[in-house]
C-alpha cells in the first residue's frame, strides 16, 4: 500500500516540484544564515545587486510576490539596515528600493552561493541548464493562463 501511495504522489507535478523547491530552499539556509537573511530576502538582494534600485511594484513583479507578502520582508529588511526605501520623486505613489551599503557588503560574501548549491545538487550542468529552461517556460506557460 505504501508504495501505491508514493506512486501517486510521484505522478503528480505540483508535488515534485513542491517537494523539490522546499529541499533546495533547506540546502539554501545554512549558507543563507551566515548572511542572516532569508531565502526570500536573497532573491530581493540578487535583483538589486543587479539593478541597484527597483520599485516595490517591479520587485513584486520579479519575485511573483503580492505586496502584502512583500512589503514586511522588505521593512524587515529596512530594519536590518540591508534596504532604504523612498518615495519616488517623479511620482509619489512609487517606492523605491534601495541597497545600504550592508546590503551591497552582502554580494561578495554570497558569491560563493551559486557554487555551493550547484555542488550540492550534484547534477550535471547541461541536466541543470535544461531543467532551469524547462521550468522557466512551464512558469511562463502558467503565468498566461
């Protein structure tokens, strides 16, 4: 019976890519708590280290987050000296996030993050690069309907 009930389990997509995002999400922590932050508070971090300054609206475009999920991580983040957030001058409705010089100290001590993972994972780069592709046209796929 047992093993029955892993074989539907197994056949579902939602529930492998469930599972399989909170097992990357746990091999993330611990390399994540050296920074003290979080996995979702990352994300935030690798945007703007690439954009140094993005609107709440962007931010929660990028990340799929609503802005009642987003906006305490982010005053999180404030207080933990990592972000600034501003009103837009050009338009007031607008936040703007930007990085403090903590937040920015942060991306040379996380460079070695994207290593580790890939090492952990023990995959082959081309079965990572594939599967990257993969989920990234399901997740557009999904995003149009």
């Amino acid at each position: 019976m047992q093993n029955k009930l892993e074989n539907v389990l197994e056949n579902q997509l939602c529930f492998l890519l469930y599972a399989s995002s909170r097992e990357m999400t746990k091999k993330y922590k611990p390399l994540l708590d050296k920074l003290e932050v979080t996995y979702p508070q990352y994300l935030v971090l690798l945007l703007l280290w690439e954009q140094d300054t993005l609107t709440v609206k962007k931010l929660g475009e990028l990340l799929a987050l609503d802005s009642g999920t987003l906006t305490p991580m982010l005053k999180r983040m404030e207080q933990n000296d990592l972000i600034v957030r501003e009103r837009s001058a050009q338009d007031e409705r607008s936040v703007m996030i930007l990085l403090t010089e903590k937040g920015r100290g942060l991306q040379a001590d996380a460079c070695f993050i994207p290593d580790r993972i890939s090492a952990i994972s023990g995959e082959d780069k081309r079965v990572v690069e594939d599967l990257k592709a993969s989920l990234l046209h399901l997740l557009k796929t999904l995003q149009q309907f």
